[in-house]
C-alpha cells in the first residue's frame, strides 16, 4: 500500500558540494508544508476541486525573500574524492550514505575506515538530516529514508527537517524504572500557528507563490537533472519544479505538473491523473499538454515499467471490477494501442489480484499472484511465457486442508445510489436457513480497499472457522479506486457518509435472511476504529457491541498533514469538525457494549484520543470496557498482539456466542 508537517513552511535548499574540499554552494528555493503523503511512484489521489495541468501557479523569478527556519531542505552533492576523480559514478553502493546522530557521512566504498561527514547541524527532535521527522515518515514518504542518489551515483539529494519551532506531544514511557520517563515528539497538529522567519534574508529561489506547501518526493531524471515534487497544503493542485545542473548550479527550468516516469528526452514524460471523467489514468505530459494514453470507467492503479515501445501497468480494467487487479500492456510511440491483459487468462480462479516487478530491461518480470487462491509468485518472460515458478505454497495448502476453513463470497450492494462491493467470511458447512452473529470488519479511510480479491489468513478466518462468526466488510462512499466521485464524497466531512453506508450494509445483510440482527458487532483499528465508533455512538439500534482500537476521537488532535488533507482547517470548515467527533456521541453509547483499547505509547494516534474518549463516557454515566496497553505504540507486537486478540475474543464470545 502506499499512499502522508507541520502547518510551518517548509523550505528546500539545494546544495553542491565537493567532497574534496568539502566547499558547499548554496542555491535556496522554497516551500511550505501541506497535507499529502506518497512516494515518487505514487498514484495521486487529490480531494475537492482538483487543478489539472496548466492549472498550476505561473512561474516567478528568483528573488530575495525570508527562509522560515522550521522548513526541510533538499540538498545536493557531488561525489568527488580528493584526487578530482569521481569514484561514485559507477553504480550506488560503490560510494555509500549514511546517517549517524541525525548527520549524513559518505564513504568512497564500503571498506574505507574513515567517512566524510557531510551535515554537522543535526540534533535530536530539532534538526534532522537525510532521515524524516515523524509525520514526513508516517505521511509523506512512508519510508525513514529522505536520501536519493542520482541514476549513477554522482549526486546525492537529501532532505533537511527542521523541528526547532514544531510543537511537541508528550507521553510517558514507564518501563521497569522506579520512575517513568517522558517522550517528547514534533507533532504537528491542524492550524498550528505558521513559525517566524529567519532574522536574516537569504536569496531563494521561490518554486510558487509563499503558501503551505509540502515535499513529496524527488525524481532523479538524470545526473544533471532532478525534479522536486510538491503538493499544495490543500492537496488540490501539485507542481514539479525540473533542475539543471550547469556546473556552477542548479538552474530552475520551468513548472510542471508531477512526473511519475520520463520518456528518452528526459523532459516529457507519463503520469496518472484524473481524467475529465474522474477516473485515475495514464497521461503523457509534454509542454504543458496532458494526452491520455488509457480511458474507461476504471482506474490504474501503478505504472510497474516504462520502455521506449511500451508502458506496463497495474489496473482493474477486468470486467470492470474495481477489487481486481491485473497487469497490462499499452504500446506507445506516434499512435496507442488498446490495452493487453498479460495476466486475465492465467490462473484465473487462483489469481484475480495481481501485481508484478520487472528487470531492467524488461526482458523478465516477477509475476506476483496475491490471491483470492494462495500466492504464486512465477517468472514470465516479456512474450508471456512462463520461466519458472518461484513459490506455489505446495506446503501451505497441505497445512490447510487439515483445517476447516471459512467460504470466501463477494458480492455487492447497492447503497446511496452505487453499487458497492462486500466481502463475507461464512462459517465452515454453512446454511442459508440458519442465523450467524455478524461483525463487520471495517476500515473506512479515504481512498482506503478493505474488500479486496486477496488471500487472507487472519483473526477473521478465525472468528468464522472457530467461534461461527460471519465476519464482513464493505467499501462505501469515500473508498478507492472506483473513480473520484466516490471517492471525492467524504471531502471536507469524514465521520458522515462512510459511517452511514456502514449502517445501511448492515441492513442489507439482514435482509439476506441468515443474519441474526440481535448478534451484530462492528470493530476496526485506527481509522477503522473511528468508524466503529461513530456507527455504534450513531443510535441505530444495530449493534450490540463494538471494539475501537486507537481510534480518533477529535480531528483536532491528528496530525495536520492528513487531517487538513481530507478536512481542510477548523477555521473554515468548523461544523463538519464539531460533527465529526466520537465525544459528542458519547450518550448513545449506552445502548451497547464498547471496547475500548490503545497503546500509551502510540506515537500515531495518540493515548490523548481514547482518553479523550473515555472521559465523554464518564460524563455520561456510560458503562465500558477499555484495556490500555502499556508503552506500546499503534502496532502491537509480541505479547500484547496475542493478548488483544483473545481479549478481543473474549469479548465477542460474550457479546455474540453468549449472549446475556
């Protein structure tokens, strides 16, 4: 899965250095934080009006202006070693980055005893020097590297965070000491005030118009060519700005909306975006000019390879179902071809959900099988010719058949208007004429895929197979990949529609007849455990009981990169942020059983929320469950991963099994 501050600017500086002197040229542009996070390859997934190409600011000159002090940097070096020869022109590894005490060293190879230290300002939650602070790390490149070496490894770009002036939350970490210690974080929350400027001027180059941008991800097109890439506070609009290097610096060249892969001139190149339809397809961008490549009423979801001849890519093209997944072909040059399916006809009952990795040249590629069979995973050659079969989880399926496993259905429903697709986990020798307890298995984030054509192992399978527990989930208004009016339809107002089609699934699953509507539950993990808790304090009369792991109680405590994405600021969007709250629910809590559950130290969610939660509910004289896990953070692991899930268990089995 991929794809996100602080409400501070965030600036980029561009430096060239020479490890012989280890002389720094600085050459400055600037930019600010803004709310979306995804890798270079990255699909992307805009909300509310989105400008297309040609849209996007008009270029200004360079000129001197203030550097906001709280902003990363984007730096440059080039690898050349005391006697003026470049020893990293060769291949990457060769000349090898690191990062010790927030400060990057380079070493010529990997058995040199000493490093060059490049960066000398790093320190602790202030400055931090090629790795990302949090947010940057949990929003933005999902990843704690923000190294990028050029396609030969002359030059190597870094990303610089500044947190001296981000706010902190802090929590206690107790350990086994006699006295706990206190974490103290950069967290960014939404309508932060923006940070003072630097008391000097600097002269910058200013890649738009002073407003909260943020950095999301550099694409070396060649070794004297990088392009930046930024998207706008409001993640209505992104711009890519190109450097050359001309051998003095880097040289703005001009705007341009966000690469994904560059054709052979190097300038031009291939990215998603939506389409005048609203569906998420290949284009090619060339001076200013967007000419879509692949069109329908489906959506890709990555290109994998881009040759001269052609463009390989993952899509749910098939049949028109957005839960598959299959990888094409498309030919380009001066006219497009209709798209070639490589992977519809092989497995089809085995493998609906497919991805692949390709060589450099493309000559082979990894063909990767998730499901809804188990994995394959084969080598094709680049006719479509099977090579060899790397797994076929013979093993697995051995260990299986000892097992009495649940049946697999998908299907769909139609609720506000769409059809929407569901996913049941049925008991092992399941009847139609029998009533099953029900819990809905939820998510529910934007542009988030719960109902997928995968193989899945998991406490569902236990639930159904072990306790007799129909376990479902279901993609409403707000889920991805079905095109951007759907997913566009939770923009400004999470907490409403995606909860809403929730409630009305369950309905539909009663009337299917074999659902006991006195046994229902619903339970979800972060994002998934907000839903479950705005659908049990909405008052339907549904459910029974309910689990919320880490939940969000108020948007006003997340981060600001992904709360301001979906939500903009308070400030001009305040009812839907008072609406959008478990608190304000807190009473209708009393009709149901609520598990509430959260690590103290979860540096995600913050134990703030669930306390948050918990004190509404005490106000209200509700009666609840909650289990607090200590020191551990939004994902367990070890012990406390098996103890949730049997107290989970636990749980259901009194709610669902034996009821009072």
């Amino acid at each position: 899965s991929f794809i996100v501050g602080n409400k501070s600017c965030h600036g980029l500086t561009a430096n060239v250095i020479r490890a012989q002197s280890i002389q720094c040229r600085n050459l400055k542009i600037k930019a600010r934080s803004g709310n979306r996070a995804m890798l270079a390859s990255d699909t992307l997934q805009t909300f509310g009006k989105t400008k297309q190409s040609g849209c996007v600011p008009e270029h200004e000159p360079r000129k001197a202006i203030n550097c906001n002090k709280n902003l990363p940097r984007l730096c440059i070096f080039t690898c050349e070693l005391f006697d003026g020869v470049q020893t990293c022109v060769y291949i990457w590894f060769l000349f090898q980055a690191y990062v010790s005490d927030y400060n990057i060293f380079l070493k010529p190879n990997a058995t040199a005893a000493e490093a060059i230290q490049v960066t000398h300002n790093g320190k602790k939650n202030e400055i931090l020097n090629g790795i990302p602070d949090w947010v940057y790390e949990e929003e933005v490149f999902a990843a704690n590297g923000a190294l990028w070496w050029s396609s030969t490894g002359k030059y190597l770009a870094y990303a610089e965070f500044n947190d001296t002036e981000v706010q902190k939350v802090e929590f206690s970490w107790f350990g086994a000491e006699q006295y706990p210690q206190t974490v103290a974080l950069p967290y960014p929350k939404s309508l932060l005030p923006v940070s003072a400027l630097c008391e000097s001027p600097v002269t910058l180059h200013c890649l738009y118009p002073c407003s909260d941008h943020i950095l999301c991800s550099v694409t070396w097109v060649t070794d004297e060519r990088v392009a930046v890439q930024w998207l706008s506070r409001k993640q209505n609009y992104a711009l890519t700005q190109i450097y050359d290097y001309d051998g003095r610096g880097w040289i703005e060249k001009q705007y341009m909306p966000m690469p994904l892969f560059f054709t052979e001139d190097n300038l031009s190149f291939y990215k998603i975006m939506s389409d005048a339809k609203g569906y998420k397809h290949i284009h090619y961008i060339k001076d200013g000019k967007a000419t879509p490549i692949t069109s329908g009423k489906w959506e890709v979801i990555s290109i994998k390879k881009l040759t001269k001849d052609a463009i390989f890519f993952v899509s749910n093209e098939h049949k028109g179902i957005p839960i598959e997944r299959n990888l094409y072909k498309v030919l380009i040059g001066n006219t497009t071809s209709p798209t070639e399916c490589l992977t519809c006809e092989r497995y089809r009952d085995r493998c609906l959900y497919n991805s692949a990795y390709f060589s450099v040249n493309a000559s082979y590629y990894r063909m990767e099988c998730y499901g809804p069979g188990l994995p394959l995973y084969t080598v094709m050659d680049n006719k479509g010719s099977e090579v060899a079969v790397l797994e076929d989880n013979k093993d697995l399926e051995v260990i299986l058949s000892e097992f009495q496993m649940p049946t697999i259905q998908h299907g769909t429903l139609k609720v506000a208007g769409y059809n929407f697709w569901y996913e049941m986990m049925l008991p092992p020798n399941f009847k139609k004429n029998k009533k099953y307890p029900l819990l809905i298995d939820v998510y529910g984030g934007p542009c988030s895929q719960s109902v997928e054509f995968r193989f899945k192992l998991n406490w569902g399978t236990y639930l159904a197979s072990s306790l007799g527990i129909i376990v479902a989930s279901f993609d409403g208004r707000g889920s991805g990949y079905q095109g951007d009016e759907i997913l566009h339809s939770i923009y400004r107002r999470l907490g409403t529609f995606e909860v809403e089609d929730q409630i009305a699934a369950v309905r539909k699953f009663i009337d299917m007849g074999f659902i006991d509507k006195d046994r229902i539950a619903i339970w979800g993990w972060s994002y998934g455990g907000y839903v479950a808790s705005m659908a049990l304090g909405a008052g339907s009369g549904l459910f029974k009981c309910g689990i919320a792991g880490a939940p969000v109680s108020k948007w006003e405590y997340y981060d600001a990169v992904y709360t301001e994405r979906y939500m903009g600021k308070p400030s001009d969007n305040s009812e839907f942020y008072q609406n959008s709250s478990v608190t304000s629910r807190a009473e209708n809590f009393k009709s149901v059983d609520y598990l509430l559950v959260h690590g103290t130290a979860d540096d995600n969610v913050h134990f703030q929320q669930a306390a948050q939660i918990s004190k509404a509910l005490v106000d209200k004289q509700v009666d609840f469950e909650a289990m607090w896990y200590t020191d551990n953070s939004h994902t367990f692991r070890g012990s406390s991963f098996h103890h949730i899930y049997i107290h989970m268990s636990h749980f259901l089995k009194k709610c669902l099994i034996n009821p009072k």
